[in-house]
C-alpha cells in the first residue's frame, strides 16, 4: 500500500510538472507572437505624406503631376488662393488633380506672414482670408479642405483655437510636419541632394522614437521636382507607402503622443 501511495504521488507530481511546461510554452509561444508583431508592425505602419506648399504653379506641375503619376503617389497640395483666382489653367489643374485622387488643402489666400498680417488688419481679416481660401479651393475641387498650414509656420495658440474652432486641422512643425527646407537647397542643382540627406536623417530619427509616419513639406520649385524619384523610390525601398494627409494625420498624432 505504502509502495502505491508513493507511487501515485510521482505521478500526481509529473503531470503537474507536465502542465506547468505546457503553460509555459504557451506563454512562450505567446510573448513570441507578440515580439514578433511588435518587430514588425512598424513595416505595416510606414506611412508618408507628401506635401506641396505655394501653388497652384502649372509651370510646375506640368513635370510634378507625371513624375508622381509614374511613381504611383497621391499627394497633398496646399494652395494659395491669390494664385487659384484668375489662373484658368490652374482651375482646370485644381479640377484634374482632385479626379485622380490628390488632395486640396489651405495655404490662405494671401501666403503673408499671420502675424504681420494681424497687426495691420486685424484678426477677422486673417480668418477671412483662410475662409475666402477654402471658398475657392471648394469651387474648383469641389471638396472643401479641412487642413490649414500657415505660411512659414508662423502660428500662435489663440489664433490656431480661432482656426480649429473653423472645423481645421492645423498643420505645424510641433504636430508633424518635417520641413525639407526645398526652398534653400532646390535652387541649384549642387545643393538638391542635401534635400535628400535632410529628409533621410529626420525620419531615421522619427524612427529610433518609433515614429513610422510622417508629413514631408515640399513646395513647387522645379529643383525639388528633379530629386523627388530618387527620394520616392529610397522610401519605398524601406518599405514606406504613400498616400494624403487625411489617411496619414490620425496616425502620427498618435505616434506623437
């Protein structure tokens, strides 16, 4: 009897012990799958809004619209409405671009500095501006933009509470825009691909802080249309994918968090 008892108790232990290795393969098996996703996650979220201030400029865009069309990338535009006015080649532009799925958003109407532009007129002026902007930007595309960026930047809370409280998403360097710095380096030719390394460096360190979308800010300059396939085709070498602003936005607000 002793002899069984005893060996009933070697048994009782091996089958727990047998239980507890299963659960930790298990959770082994588990954290793995979780280690994976968290390593490789990143690649599903790489993501990269390519954005255009200052126009709309059809000596421009009669080379970027193609180049883009070629590389397979929608981009986001955002226009000024002095431009947009009495220019019916850009109108039609405006119309086409819009069709074949880029995205129209507000650069005012003016593009003058809000500060500067405030003091002299006054701060409805400003709002007036942008709203007199959308107004256009609707007519031609037929889509109201819901992205505001400020000429140079300059932007102050009171007046982004004022702009967001107008239904605007405002776009600056602290919520996500990376400044390319194009309209230093564009102008010639021996300094373009400094655009490239400026680009490249930002987002390699976006990425260390596990930041993996990103809103690149361009403008209409020639010199930026020449090195732009060498820039799209290295980001997508490392597995990032392209679209507008209202798909990448959400996601590097988050990121940034």
């Amino acid at each position: 009897m002793r002899g069984r008892r005893y060996d009933d108790w070697i048994i009782e232990v091996l089958a727990l012990l047998s239980i507890a290795f299963l659960l930790f393969l298990i959770a082994g098996i588990a954290y793995g799958d979780q280690s994976l996703e968290k390593k490789y996650l990143p690649d599903s979220r790489k993501k990269i809004a390519l954005t255009f201030d200052d126009g709309p400029k059809p000596n421009v865009l009669k080379e970027l619209l193609p180049m883009l069309a070629d590389h397979k990338v929608k981009a986001t535009f955002f226009v000024n409405g002095f431009r947009l006015k009495t220019d019916e080649s850009a109108q039609g532009l405006i119309r086409q671009m819009t069709i074949v799925g880029h995205s129209i958003q507000n650069h005012t109407y003016s593009h003058g500095n809000l500060k500067k532009m405030e003091e002299r007129y006054g701060r409805q002026w400003v709002l007036d501006d942008i709203e007199k902007n959308s107004a256009l930007i609707e007519k031609y595309s037929g889509r109201r933009p819901t992205f505001f960026r400020p000429p140079f930047w300059v932007i102050w809370p009171d007046l982004k509470k004022d702009i967001e409280s107008r239904g605007y998403i405002v776009l600056t360097l602290e919520n996500g825009d990376i400044n390319s710095s194009d309209y230093i380096f564009a102008v010639k030719q021996e300094t373009q691909d400094k655009i490239i390394a400026l680009v490249l460096g930002v987002i390699k360190q976006r990425e260390k802080q596990s930041r993996f979308s990103h809103i690149l800010v361009f403008h209409e300059i020639s010199g930026t249309v020449n090195i732009l396939p060498r820039l799209i085709e290295e980001l997508k070498s490392r597995g990032y994918e392209f679209d507008v602003v209202e798909n990448v936005y959400s996601q590097n607000k988050e990121e940034g968090r």
